[in-house]
C-alpha cells in the first residue's frame, strides 16, 4: 500500500509539471524585465526565507501547513529561564517533562531524569521533532527526544513550530509536527544578559547569564559570533512546598464493601472514592509497624500495630481507614512518603556556541557552527519499602527488640513478628535535602550530568539568479552518565537485618565478636537459612545474590535507631561506583539540497521547486555497572546495558509549488506537493508524501488545507533493547498450575514505522487592516503504533484468544532454547518456560482538535496596541489497544490508566492564551491571561457513584511583562507569572493508579510554583 501511495504522489507531480509546461506555452508569456508581487526581477539575486513548514524557502512563499512562530521579543518580554518552558505554556503542547515540573523527577532507571522535552499534541515525544536552525539534533535517550535544554538558545531569534505532519519535507519522527529553532547568524556587536527569579515564597531562586558577541571581518566577507549561557537552580522544590499540600489523596468510602480495583458495592447515593486530607501509609512508617506474626504462626499474636518511635518508643498505630491495604487516613498521620516528591529539580546548566561563516563570492559561502551543553542535576526515588506481608522478619532474640516486648513475645511462645518499614530511618518526614535523604537507610538519591556536543560544516550557494543549494555535514554526540550515591543494594539490606546476639560459642569461634553484642547473622554463620537456629540469612540460596563481607547490625525499630555503620554498608555497593549507567549516543547527516523556480511556469507566476538528499546514521550503547544491576539487586537503578547498536537511513525527497490561478475567479490559488523516500537499514523502504492547497479568494480570506502520510520509525530501544529476564511463578494456562518461569522483555528488530495520517483545514481571515485571524482544523490518525510491551497476562490471554502472534511471545520447556508454536496447545507436554513481552505494532491512536490564532495591532495614545491569541480545542483523542478503545482527552488523573491503559497522560480539552501589549518609546508592557478548561479526572467515571468529585474546574492564570529601552542600549525588564498566585489543583488518586506516590498534582499542565518574578538586565553594545 505504501508503494502505491508513493507511486500516486509521484505521479501526481509528474502530471503537476507537465500540465503547467503546456499551459504557460500556451500563454503568451510576461513582459521582459516586469517583475511581479511574487517574484524577484530578473538579473536580482534569489531571495530565501526560512520556512519551516516547507523545504521551499523563496521570499513570497507561504505553505499551506499552519506554523505557530514565537518571535524575538515575545522571547525577550517573556523572559523565561528556559526556551523550554516558553514553548510548554502555548496550548497545543501538553504533558512534557521538564526538570521543573514532577513528570522525571523521582525518575531514576529510565535515564530521563531532568529531561527538558517537547511533546505536541500530546502524541508523545518521540513523534514531535526538534530541529536546530532545520538540522537534525541528536537525540538525548535511546528512548527519543532532544533535550531542549542542551541547545545554545542565546541566539535563537525565533521558535516556528509546525502543527501537523512533516516526514515529507523532513523524514521520521514528524507525526505530530515540528519545532524549529531559528537562530540569528548575522549577530553584529556584544550583548549581555543578567537574570534573576524565584517564587513569591522565595524557595525556587534561579539565576541566568548569557553573553553573545559578533562581528564581521575581512571587508565582510567573513563573520564570527560566539555565545553562553549559564543557568542555576541552586535548591530543589519539594511537593510538600506547594501551597494547600495536605497529603491528599482518594480513598476508599467506608460504607462500600467488595472493592475490587476501580469498583465497589455501595449504597445508593454513595460513591465508592472520597477525597481526603493527610492520607499516608497503611503498613509501614518510617520507624517500624508490627503487621502481624511470621509465616506459618496460628497461635495468640496481640502485637499488631505497635509501633515504634523516636529512641524505639513503642506506640499503638491506628491506621484508621485502610484504602487497598495501602493508604491510611482517619487514624495515625504516616505521610512520609509525600515528602519525597520532588516538583523542581536543583539544576546547573552551561552551554556555549560559536559559529564561524566566510563568503567566498556571491556565489559561494561557508560556514561551521559548534555546539556544547551541559546539565548537572540532582533528583531522588523512593526507599526500599518493606510493608505489610513483605514486612521485616524479626525474630525473637532479636538484640534490638525492646526488653518489654521481648519479654511478652517470650511469655507468649511468639518466635517473631512482620515489622513494616519505609526503611527511611534516621530522617523523620523524608527529609528536607538531599544530604538529608542520603543519610537514610535507603532513600535513593542520584546524581546525573548530561552533555551534548555537535558540530555542523555548511556550504551554500547560488546558481544563476534562481536557485540556490545548499550541503551540510552534521555530527553530533550525547552522553549521560548517572550514579546514584544512596542506594540500598538488597543482599546487604537483608543481611544487615537478620540481627542474633554474640553468645560465647560464637565469640569463641570469632574473637572479633564481643559477647554480648548484635551482630549480623551472616558473621556467625553465612551457611544459615532464613528461620533456621538464628534466622541467618543464606548465602548460597539467596535468590537476591551473595551479601558483602563487612555486615553492620541493623536497627529496624525506632526512628533515629539505625546506626550509620549499617547505613554504610547497606548503600555501600552504591557508594563505591557499583550502581550507574553510561549511555552515549551518536548522530551524522550528510543533506543536499537544491531549490528555485523552474523555467517552466502557469500565468499565474512560475513554479518554485526543491528536491534533497540525506544519509543519516544513528548509533547508541549504554553500559552498566554489570552483574549487580542486571540481576535487579538495587533498590532502584537496575540498570539495563544496551548496544552496540546502530541504523542509518538514506533518503530522498522533493517537492513543487503550482501557481494554478491569479486573478481568476480567486486572487490566488496554489497547489504544493511533497514527496520522500526512506530506506531504513532495518525496515526497509517507506514512502510518504503531502498534498496542499493554498488559496486566497479575496482580500480578507484565505482557504489552506493539506494531506500528509507520515512515519515516526522505530527508536533504538524499541529495536535492539537487550533481554532482561526476570524469575516469577506464572500459572501455566493449559494446567492452571503455577510454575517458576522467565518474564522477558526485549526489543523487536522485526518492528515497522509507524504509520500516520494528518489531514487540516483551515481559514485565515484579514477583515481590516493589521487584524488576522485564523482557525485550523487537524486530524491526526497513527496506525500500527509501537506498543512498548504489553503484561504478562495480556500475552497469555490473548493467545488463548487465538491471536497467533501473542503466542510468538510464550516459549516453552526451558528458555532460550524452548519451543514457540502458533497456538496456546503447540508445544505439548512442555512446561511454560518464558513469556515474551516486545514493543509490536499494534495499537492505534488519533487526535482531532482546532487551532485559532488572531492578532491585531494599532496606534493608541503616543505608542501602539497589539492584541495577540491561541487557543486550542480536542475534540477527542483516542486510543485503540488490546481491548481497549478510549477517548483519554479531558482526564487528567494518573487513574486514567485503568480506563485507557498504556495511553499518554491525559490533558484538558481546552488550552489558550491571550495577551496586550503596550509599546511608547522605549517602554514596553504585556498582560497575559492563560487558560485551561474544565476537565476530569477520568473520564468514564461519574460524580456520585465512582467519586465524590471528579470535576477539575475552568483555571485562569494572568501574567505581566515590563522593560525599559535606554538610550545607551541598556535594558532592564521584569516579568510575573501567576500573578493571583493560584496553586496547581488537587489530582487526587487511587492506589490503582499508575504509581502510588504520584504527587497529587499535574504540574506539566498547571503552574506548580506559585506566584513567579523575573528580574533582569540587558546591554548590547
């Protein structure tokens, strides 16, 4: 199908030309030397304007496809820290992770901690593509996207984003559009730039630098300009910080009974969830909660929910209203782990540019351009909970247990009691740094330094007064290295544990060990089993690896209790460089292209045309600290190593623009026409193309609208992820019995692109002078897309269902080398060895909306008024899986995902901004208001019987700007964002939802920090 398309498109060009060709002979054609309104006089040069919607870059041309562009001085006036956090307040972008808001923050495993990403339309970010002045930028995880952050943005004199399909103009990965960073290259003189800004409760300062210089030389034949920047949050911001935190969280209403996930058995009128305050941990705290006796024990156990305090002070835990044997509210506040959530990361980031162009004649230039960035951050994950039925084993004896306990579970024959614990000992209330939480007993804090280098070689030039070329060589590289510093590693945490008292046949046989003393099980004897004669822990049948010599006694009991030997040794594999990854990524294009007017043309102006080609290659590997983390031994960091691995892609592509009329029936209509071919070294070849018409009926309306066949290929993740083999007990669907096999999860070389389709339609109308307005409709629909790897369950359900390549994914007899067979019966008499989860082409997604945009400027008073909008609307965005088809738009709760599994985070249907501003000499001031609609927090729930609530009401945000233009070419301006200082809403969840300790808030979507103010000075001389 895809050939055919292609073919079509082809075609369709092919007849394009050859109609034009016959119609302007037979026309008699325009005077010599009569320049038109669309084009240059002969014998002038050929001018080019960037477009980024288009490979067509002639000055007069305009693409049917809508771009959103954000100019220097709404970048100057807005005066945001990161060209990151400017992009993310327009509406059509949703739900992308910054270093300052909480969607990486507690992010550790996945290598995305800190990221500063972009995600358009909310299709995800490895479907929205970064440019850097229309050259490719290296992407900063195997998992795609670039990280903003990392590009020189000191020069950037506007940001056009494409809102639509582009893989025709510029190849994968352009399904939901594109965002172009256009940097200034003629930059003449010195500017600096001092920034300073912090919330209205001064705990989120940052500060900013940036100088830039330039200047030509050599009669101007040559040029260099160079850049930095130096950006610094100094101190992270903890959720528990944002105004109206109490800990909120929905749990489940006691008059119901029968929960079973999302439902339950209530009385009428009653909903089965309810918003509550001060919600915490039902079966485990900080210092320790007795959850009942150990395994295999019938006899009396009254111990239950003691617990234990400060110095091991015993206290009765009440844990009021048990929401799914997780959360608590109503009894003891045990709301620790709300404490963890960090909402804005401390960061540190430098980047530098320099650029270097020489015009060797009118007809040739050259130029090349370096590009560094660096980020350096700090962020944390949760401890090693232990809670409930996974609780602490404690054995009676246990030197830590207090004398009064002791002697009751002695009275009562008790051999020993579940302690549940947080393991976050030592730091009542999680901590409020991050010295702090490394002091825990594990309490994961990382440390990670992301760097980009690039580099780009251009050349460009003219042929005759009507085309231009250009060729580019590209190279660049991203590194990521992250280590965490605290980190418990399991075997030494179970070891340190088991705690027996030296007696004098143990002291007997080691010296070492005083009479009397606690000590660690595995110093006495390493060949112990758990419950045996001292409760050791195994050293040889420890599933979760062999313990390091050393063992520290650990105190479980009582907040403030551990000692910081244990501590230590618990984190010391950590600590000493045994936890990290290094991932490194690499990128070259080599692109040519050519464009200008054919000597071909209609009577309504001649046909502007480019054709290109591209070679790109990308690479990727990332090593890891080996044994420990592959064998999952972490309490979090279990880093998967990666590659070698490598694809390249060889492209071509052209595309025309037709003048079809002027002046006949319509002032103007044009066809344009795109078409690319991508052979992938692992796929194979793909085809897409664009058809769009651009017209202007009259003189206040425009018509444009447009066709795109899209591809997003897969990412190296998804195509060479090694296999990560994880032992569980899986019931065997033929016998229903369970037996110990392999869940796999692994990349799939076999994976196609992605397949999309975007359709738009649009109007742009200039009823008066200065006054524009325009709406678009969009229509994006992606098939086959990449499911990252679906449950265990799921692959088994459905080959039982007779879906044959589910059954691809279960192996049996004994993996790797088992038998795979087409249904859930092949492979007869062998016991289930392995289920296969891989990233397949399987699922299907789409979104629909309107864009409008309108702006209008006149004279007012001594200066000048501009009114500025752009609004977004969804009318739904779906997503087809595996049983599943949802509409995920206007559900904004991590809860979703039991609606809408495996989708994106949901975001409000509606999103819009509109600003005034004033300019008088050198003054100017802007009033922003930013909206965002009504929404839910899922979307097939209903008020009243699934939740008290599930309405997130209409939010409005207003803004202000002000700068003073000095006639010496100082100018100081300032900047307040939230003026009313409105708090984020409360996104209260379940425990079903996607993570447990999710802060209740979505601080992608809504302001996180409050009340914000920017200061700053700029001097360009």
């Amino acid at each position: 199908m895809t050939r055919l398309r292609f073919a079509f498109a082809w075609v369709s060009l092919a007849v394009a030309t050859f109609l034009a060709a016959n119609a302007v002979h037979a026309q008699p054609p325009p005077a010599a030397g009569a320049p038109t309104a669309e084009t240059a006089a002969p014998g002038s040069e050929l001018q080019e304007v960037t477009v980024s919607a288009s490979a067509i870059s002639i000055a007069g041309y305009e693409a049917p496809t809508p771009v959103n562009t954000v100019g220097l001085q709404q970048l100057e006036s807005d005066a945001r820290p990161d060209l990151g956090d400017e992009l993310r307040s327009l509406p059509t972008f949703s739900g992308s992770p910054s270093a300052e808001n909480s969607d990486t923050s507690n992010l550790v495993s996945a290598g995305t901690t800190g990221e500063d990403l972009l995600n358009l339309r909310n299709l995800g970010i490895n479907r929205t593509l970064v440019l850097f002045d229309g050259q490719r930028v290296v992407d900063s995880n195997i998992a795609g996207g670039v990280d903003v952050s990392l590009i020189p943005q000191t020069l950037v004199e506007r940001v056009d984003t494409v809102t639509g399909g582009a893989s025709a103009v510029w190849g994968s990965d352009a399904v939901a559009g594109v965002v172009n960073f256009i940097i200034n290259k003629n930059f003449n003189g010195v500017q600096v730039n001092l920034e300073d800004s912090n919330n209205w409760q001064s705990d989120h300062e940052q500060y900013k630098a940036e100088l830039t210089a330039g200047t030509s030389f050599a009669d101007g034949a040559g040029h260099i300009e160079v850049a930095g920047n130096y950006w610094d949050i100094p101190n992270p911001f903890w959720t528990s910080e944002t105004q109206g935190w109490a800990s909120q969280r929905l749990v489940s209403n006691p008059a119901c009974s029968n929960y079973v996930g999302e439902s339950a058995t209530c009385p009428a009128g009653q909903p089965a969830w309810l918003h509550a305050n001060n919600v915490g941990l039902a079966s485990e705290t900080a210092g320790g909660v007795i959850t009942g006796p150990l395994p295999g024990y019938t006899g009396v156990f009254p111990l239950t929910n003691i617990a234990f305090g400060p110095g091991a002070q015993e206290y009765l835990f009440n844990p009021g209203n048990v929401t799914e044997g997780f959360f608590s509210n109503g009894g003891t506040l045990n709301d620790d782990k709300g404490y963890l959530n960090l909402s804005g990361e401390p960061v540190k980031n430098e980047t530098a540019f320099a650029l270097l162009s020489w015009k060797f004649s009118d007809a040739l230039s050259a130029s090349l351009q370096l590009n560094y960035g660096t980020t350096s951050l700090t962020n944390n994950s949760y401890s090693a909970d232990q809670p409930g039925g996974n609780g602490v084993e404690v054995f009676s004896g246990n030197p830590f247990i207090p004398s009064a306990l002791q002697a009751q579970m002695t009275a009562l024959g008790i051999p020993g009691f579940l302690l549940g614990t947080s393991n976050e000992n030592n730091v009542p209330g999680g901590g409020s740094s991050f010295a702090q939480q490394a002091s825990t007993v594990s309490i994961a804090v990382n440390q990670t330094r992301r760097t980009l280098e690039r580099g780009v070689f251009t050349l460009d030039g003219t042929i005759g007064s009507k085309w231009t070329w250009n060729a580019y060589f590209m190279h660049g590289q991203s590194h990521m290295y992250e280590a965490p510093i605290n980190n418990a590693y399991y075997p030494n945490l179970l070891a340190a544990e088991d705690v027996v008292t030296v007696t004098p046949a143990m002291n007997a046989a080691n010296p070492s060990l005083a009479v009397g003393s606690p000590t660690c099980a595995m110093n006495v004897n390493p060949a112990l089993l758990p419950g045996g004669a001292n409760g050791a822990v195994a050293q040889a049948a420890n599933p979760l690896g062999t313990a390091t010599a050393g063992c520290q006694p650990l105190n479980v009991m009582g907040v403030g209790a551990a000692s910081q030997g244990a501590i230590n040794y618990i984190n010391s594999v950590a600590r000493a460089g045994g936890d990290f990854q290094s991932m490194t990524l690499f990128e070259s294009v080599a692109a040519a292209k050519i464009q200008g007017e054919l000597p071909i043309g209609l009577p309504a102006g001649p046909i502007a045309a480019a054709a290109g080609v591209v070679y790109r290659s990308e690479a990727g590997i990332t090593i890891n600290c080996g044994f420990n983390c592959t064998d999952v031994l972490f309490n979090i960091g279990n880093f998967a190593s990666f590659g070698p691995a490598s694809y390249n892609i060889k492209e071509e592509n052209a595309e025309v623009n037709i003048p079809v009329l002027k002046n006949q029936g319509v002032q103007s209509l044009s066809l344009d026409l795109a078409a690319r071919n991508s052979e992938y070294s692992t796929s194979g070849s793909v085809q897409t193309y664009k058809f769009g018409v651009l017209s202007q009926l009259n003189d206040w309306v425009r018509f444009r609208g447009s066709y795109s066949y899209d591809i997003r290929a897969p990412d190296l993740i998804e195509l060479f992820s090694n296999a990560l083999a994880i032992s569980a007990d899986i019931t065997n669907p033929r016998t229903g019995v369970e037996n110990t096999a392999y869940t796999i999860s692994e990349g799939n070389r076999n994976l196609l692109p992605e397949d999309a389709e975007t359709r738009t339609f649009g109007l742009v109308l200039t009823p008066v002078q200065n006054l524009n307005l325009s709406m678009d409709w969009y229509f994006i629909l992606i098939e086959g897309a990449i499911n990252e790897g679906f449950p265990t369950q799921t692959v088994i359900s459905q080959c039982e269902a007779g879906v044959s390549a589910f059954c691809e994914g279960i192996e049996w007899g004994k993996y790797p080398t088992g038998c795979i067979g087409p249904t859930i019966n092949s492979c007869p008499g062998l016991p289930l060895g392995a289920v296969i989860t891989e990233p397949l082409n399987s699922d299907h997604e789409s979104i629909s909306g309107l864009d409008f945009n309108g702006d209008y400027r006149f004279p007012f008073g001594a200066g000048a008024l501009d009114f500025n909008s752009t609004m977004n609307y969804i009318f739904e965005q779906r997503y087809a899986s595996v049983g599943f088809n949802c509409d995920e738009a206007n559900a904004i709760s991590y809860d979703e995902a039991s609606y809408c599994p495996n989708s994106t985070s949901g975001v409000p249907k509606f999103r819009g901004t509109v600003s005034g501003t004033y300019s008088q000499g050198g003054w100017l001031g802007t009033l922003d208001t930013r909206m965002i609609g009504a929404t839910h927090l899922v979307n097939n729930w209903t008020n009243g019987v699934n939740v008290d609530d599930n309405d997130i009401p209409f939010y409005w945000y207003f803004d202000a700007r002000l700068s003073y233009k000095l006639s010496n070419g100082i100018t100081v301006y300032g900047a307040v964002d939230n003026i009313a200082d409105k708090y984020p809403p409360v996104i209260a969840m379940t425990p079903n939802a996607i993570s447990d300790f999710e802060a209740p808030y979505r601080d992608d979507i809504y302001d996180g920090f409050g009340r914000v103010w920017r200061l700053g000075l700029r001097a360009k001389f």
